[in-house]
DNA sequence: TCGGCAAGCCAC
DNA sequence: AAACGTGGCTTGCCGA
C-alpha cells in the first residue's frame, strides 16, 4: 500500500549529515585518545578487545554466540564509572546512526520524479496486525533524542500546508483495562488522569501531589511491561534494579491490579487449549509455540499471548480509523491528505486554512473507530496537532 | 562479489 | 539457565 508520499526538506537533511560526520570525526579522536590505538568505531567485536582485553575493564554480559557485549547498556555503565572511550563510544554510535540510517538515506530515497519520499506500507507482515513499513521505513523515525528530532524536523508541509499529527494517548493501557476489566484503571482513565502517577501512587501508597518523579518512571516501567507480559528479569534489566526488586514490584502491582493477572492467566490457558488467541474484532494470532517442548519458547509463546490481544485490538482500531479518513474528509469537504501511519499515529498533510477542521475530524474518526463493532468501555482520546513539519507537529 | 548472519539500535 | 511485545536498516564479518 502506498499513500502519497511525504516531503523532506533535502537542504537540512545535508546539513545534519555534515554535521553529523564532524561529531563522529570529533568522537572517533577521543575514542583513539582514550584507547591509545587507532581501531574502527563500528566494529562491536574490535570495541570488545580493546575495553575488556587491552584495558581489563570489568566485562558483564556476553551475546548470543559468546562474544563480549558492547551494547548500550554495557557502555553505560562503563561510561558512569569514569572511562571516557566507553562515553565516545555511546556518541560515535548515536551520530552514525542518525547519518548513514536517516540523514544520507532519507536523502537517497526521495523520488526524482514526485520530489518526495514513498515509503511502502505492508498490511500483512505482523503477527497482531500492525502495518510494517519499508524502503525506508518511516515508522522509526527518531524521536526520542534532541539530535534525533532535527530528523523528523526535516519531514515538511507543501508551502501553504502543514502536518497534522494525530495519535492516541496510551491506547494499548486503555485497551489493557478494557479487556482485563480493571475498574481501577478504568475510572482513571475516564477522569482524565495521569495513569503512570495512579499506578504508582496506588503501589507505593504515597499521594500524586508531589511524586518523585523516579517514583512514576518505575511505575511507568512497569505499566509497559505489563503490557509485553513482564518477567521479573525483564522489568529488573529495564530498571536496573535487582530481580528480588523487580519481583516485588510486580507481585504489589498485582495485588492492586488483580484483574491484570486474572487476564494474564486467561489469555495463557486459551492459548494453551486452541494454540490462538484472539483480538476484541475476532483477529487470530497463531502461536504453534505455546506447544513447543522447550520450556523457553513456551514462555515467549505465553507473552505472546498476553500482549497480542492488546497490541492487535489497537492495531484493528487504527486500521478501521483508517478505512473511513477518506470519506470523511471527502465529506467535511476537506482537501487533506493522510500521508503516514505509525502504529498510534496518522500523519496528514494539509491546507494551513482546513488545519483546525482536520484535527477536530480526526479526533472523532479515531476516537470512535472502535464503534459499532465493539463498545469500549473506556474512551480513546486522541491528541492532534499542526506543524510546519512534522516534528512540529509534536 | 554476493548472500546471510550477528550485533546493534531506531520507532511504537 | 533463562532473559518484557511488534517491526526494519546498517555495518562488520565470513564463507561460497
């Protein structure tokens, strides 16, 4: 499936792939200063000798086939305890990411003839309905770093237009406390509160006004995790908190949150009886390992179960929202143009005059796309803004 | 030179 | 001893 295609602004893509390459260049020195030898940043196995043969430092983990992890939680850690190579490291990596993945290949991928940038959309490459995208993939645009937004910064409006960005607020937590039929849950989210600040003030017993702001984060941690079908190692290594830790957390969630369990129970033993489990909409996602005699794909398997259901109703909600964008535009009499989907997300392009009357539209198809065929208990909200580029629109 | 795997990392 | 869900892209590396 391939919508319109999106605009990029290739003046400021060259301008942070050049700026890019000058911090690698900058990091790539200390790295070499630091190591007293010259090696290549890029290469995980070289990075392994160096910091934990030559320097002797304290290696933890190995990977799958029993080399010495490099990865970023390794370096972290190293960088925390004082050694600059470790710090040079982490941030060669993060600009060489950001060039050769989005800046130099965003550039490469605009279509001489339209002058933008078609991604392709696959309908049926996920196991729990999501759409993937590829060539390039526009679903990982970065986001999440001051350096990796400049990227999104470069996806822009015709002159005349903007970008609108729609995306519903914790739908998979909202669709979590549907289906699991958490009351607790529920009435925070019709009151409009802050859900992580709840799950935390109701584990730990202290008042939202005034939380440490850590306080929410690990309650946050853990309402992610709930929906990925947390293991105590898992929410240990995503905190960094010891197992012991991490176990009591999850047995006090539990313990407020008992629906959240019972759901967990449930999607397992359906699991287990018909090697599927099922969407709110009636979508199937098939699960031969929940059969399997290793004990460790049964576990995946048994994940698999508690969060596909969730992932693959909000999923089914995007994707009806979808369906019906176009007549509804067409009927609004608006001229916008739905250009991106990214899981949570619709990305348009539009008239800077339709701009107010797109993101009121919007918000109704999306926050009523489960209707008729399923009445959810909890309603969806859906943040929608204009920019002049996507970024903006954030 | 090409294909495939491993490692790593971007997003939701 | 394991090792929270869904994807796609790039580089390094190795063998055909």
């Amino acid at each position: 499936m391939e919508l319109h295609g999106v605009k990029v602004d290739v003046a400021q893509l060259s301008r942070l792939s050049s700026v890019f390459a000058q911090k690698m260049a900058e990091d790539e020195d200390a790295a070499f200063e630091a190591a007293g030898t010259r090696f290549n940043p890029g290469s995980p196995k070289q990075i392994g000798d160096i910091l934990f043969g030559d320097m002797g430092l304290p290696g933890g983990k190995k990977t799958k086939s029993g080399a010495w992890s490099t990865d970023a939680a390794v370096l972290e850690e190293l960088a925390a305890a004082g050694h600059a190579l470790p710090r040079a490291l982490l941030t060669w990596r993060q600009f060489a990411k950001l060039k050769s993945t989005y800046s130099d290949a965003l550039k490469e991928a605009i279509n001489p003839v339209t002058g933008r940038v078609h991604t392709s959309f696959s309908l049926a490459a996920t196991s729990t309905g999501r759409l993937s995208s590829s060539e390039p993939n526009l679903q990982n645009i970065p986001i999440r770093t001051e350096e990796g937004r400049k990227i999104r910064e470069a996806f822009v409006a015709e002159p005349g237009h903007v970008i609108v960005a729609a995306d519903y607020s914790q739908i998979e937590l909202r669709l979590l406390a549907h289906i699991a039929g958490v009351e607790a849950l529920k009435d925070a989210f019709r009151a409009g509160q802050d859900i992580h600040a709840m799950t935390a003030s109701e584990m730990f017993g202290v008042p939202i006004e005034g939380m440490d702001p850590m306080v929410r984060r690990n309650a946050k941690a853990i309402n992610f995790g709930i929906i990925y079908g947390i293991s105590a190692f898992g929410l240990a290594n995503n905190l960094g908190i010891s197992r012991d830790e991490a176990r009591t957390y999850i047995d006090s969630y539990f313990k407020k949150f008992p629906g959240i369990a019972d759901y967990m129970e449930a999607m397992k033993r359906e699991a287990r009886d018909r090697a599927y489990v099922e969407t709110l909409f009636g979508r199937r996602i098939h699960l031969p390992g929940i059969r399997d005699k290793n004990p460790a794909m049964r576990q995946f398997a048994e994940r698999q179960a508690i969060n596909a259901p969730i992932q693959g109703a909000a999923a089914d909600i995007i994707r009806r929202a979808m369906a019906r964008m176009d007549a509804a535009m067409a009927q609004a009499g608006l001229s916008a143009r739905m250009l991106l989907q990214v899981h949570d997300e619709l990305v348009f392009e539009v008239p800077e005059s339709e701009a107010p009357d797109l993101i009121a539209l919007a918000g109704e198809v999306m926050s009523q796309a489960a209707a008729p065929a399923v009445a959810l208990s909890v309603p969806l909200e859906v943040d929608a803004r204009a920019g002049a580029t996507w970024g903006q629109a954030h």
